[in-house]
C-alpha cells in the first residue's frame, strides 16, 4: 500500500512539471487551480476549439485575491488536470476544498523545496 502511495504523489509531481512546463504558471497560480479549470472555447469560426487553463495570477495583481488568467492549455496540459482531478477527488471530497494543492503532496511545499531549486521568488518552493 505504501508503495502505490508514493507511485500515487510521483504522477502527482509528474503532472504538476507538465503543467509548470507547458503552460509557463508559477507554482503558487498551479497550486490554486481548482477543479474544472480547464475551459473549452470555439477557435476564430474555423471548426476547433481552443483549450484554456483558468487560474488566479497574484503577482501583478493590485488584489490580496488576484486576477483571472487563461493559459493555453496544450493536450498533455488537459490530460495532466483530468488526473490531478481523479487523483485528488476523494481528499477534495473529504476536505471540502476546490483547489488541487490542498489535497496532495502537489500542495505540500516542503516537498518541492526539498526536491526543486528555485526560480521564480514569487513562488514558495
């Protein structure tokens, strides 16, 4: 059981780097993402869609709350999310809590300072 924990925070962690990598947010604005944050928008009248990640950006932000932000969400962006949301949904349904960060390890940041330099001051790694 151990084992598949830690299997379990691995694919965690490996979801968040792809969402950090591909979409550019800062630890902090991935942490607050909540669930259903991805948004599915039609493209300029040409048939496709585009695929949005919804957030709170802080940084720039004149607000203690911050300011919605969309990201372009590539595919493995999406399909990282849909397993963040699988993975966190008994913890999410436990606490009451919304967002992904909360609910894991993902949210632990003594686990990222531990594992991750930091690059950015804005974020608590």
């Amino acid at each position: 059981m151990r084992r598949l924990a830690f299997m379990l925070d691995r694919l965690g962690d490996a979801c968040f780097a792809v969402i950090a990598y591909l979409v550019g947010a800062r630890a902090s604005e991935i942490l607050r993402l909540e669930e259903g944050c991805l948004e599915r928008r039609p493209a300029d009248g040409d048939g496709e869609e585009h695929v949005y990640l919804v957030g709170t950006i802080t940084k720039t932000s004149r607000t203690e709350h911050g300011d919605i932000h969309r990201w372009l969400a590539p595919e493995p962006v999406q399909r990282a999310i849909v397993i963040l949301e699988r993975l966190s949904a008994p913890l999410r349904e436990l606490s009451g809590e919304k967002n992904y960060g909360s609910t894991s390890s993902v949210g632990d940041d003594r686990h990222f300072r531990r594992r991750w330099p930091s690059r950015d001051c804005d974020h608590r790694w």
